[in-house]
C-alpha cells in the first residue's frame, strides 16, 4: 500500500534545510530523523541557497528598479499621446 503524499510548512522545510546546510548530521541522519528521504533534504536545501538572496534586501532593489523602468514607461506613453494629439490635427480628425 502507498503512502499519501505529505504536505510540509514551508518552515518545517526551512528548519530541515538549515539543518543540512549547517552539516552537523549526514544526509542520512536528517532523513531517518525527520522521515524524509535524503534526496528531498537535497532539494530544500539546494532550493534555500539558491533564493537566499531575495532575504536579505533585494526586493527593496528590484522596487527602485522598477520605479525606473515605470517612470520611462509613463514618459513614452506621454510623447505618444501628444504625437497622437499631432497626427489627428494635422491630418484633420
């Protein structure tokens, strides 16, 4: 008989995941004592170093960012309704 497919709270997966960074216990050991197998202790833990970056402050970047690319976006938005505005009094409609 299968066993039905568990579901984790991401910080149960963040608890398991530093525990595997910190490298106190082998694979082996995390998934014996979490009932995990080795590999998924593998995969949160690839999957925490890899976005550990968005933690600490690069939203804040990525916001200035976007203010930027926004305001471009706004200004030609503006040139193209007064080169519009042009068109239609030049061509009479």
């Amino acid at each position: 008989m299968r066993r039905k497919r568990r579901n984790f709270a991401p910080g149960f997966k963040a608890k398991v995941a530093i525990e595997a960074i910190k490298e106190e216990k082998t694979l082996a050991e995390l998934a014996q004592k979490y009932e995990l197998h080795p590999n998924q202790i593998s995969e949160w833990k690839k999957q925490l170093l890899e976005h550990a970056d968005s933690v600490f402050g690069s939203s804040q970047n990525d916001k200035r960012h976007d203010d930027g690319r926004i305001k471009d976006m706004e200004a030609k938005i503006g040139q193209q309704a007064l080169e519009i505005d042009f068109l239609s009094k030049v061509l009479g409609r």
